[in-house]
C-alpha cells in the first residue's frame, strides 16, 4: 500500500517524539532508576515547612526513644 504523507504529517510525528514534559521529567527519571523514595526526600528537604516538620517530627520521635529507654533502665 502506497500513501503519500505530507510534510504536514511528518512534522507532527517528529513534535510528538521530541516533546519533553520538562515538568515531569525529573520525575520520570527517578522512576525509571527506581529511586522515588529519594526523590520524595530531597523535594520535601528543599520546601522550608518540610524540613522543620521533619526535624520536629525526627525529635520527637528520639524524644520518646530517650524517655523509654530512661524509664526501663530506673533514671525516672
């Protein structure tokens, strides 16, 4: 079967191979290396509120740590 495309045609196959979602590509890269998890970390340490809650949240949880293990061994 003979068809003849367009220069039309050709274009818009080439725009859609080479359009790039800059947006999302960081994160499609960390999906196919399979490193989401490190991905989610380092985005969550460079917004301001997500660093102090996990610093808070980090202390809180050694603070509880600490207090349980003060408690077993007779401090308090």
């Amino acid at each position: 079967m003979n068809a003849i495309m367009t220069k039309f045609d050709i274009d818009a196959d080439n725009e859609r191979e080479t359009r790039r979602w800059d947006g999302l590509s960081e994160i499609d890269q960390a999906l196919r290396e399979n490193r989401l998890m490190e991905y989610r970390i380092k985005k969550s340490w460079a917004d301001p509120l997500g660093r102090k809650l996990t610093i808070v949240g980090v202390s809180l949880i050694g603070a509880v740590f600490a207090f349980l293990i003060g408690a077993s061994i007779g401090l308090w």
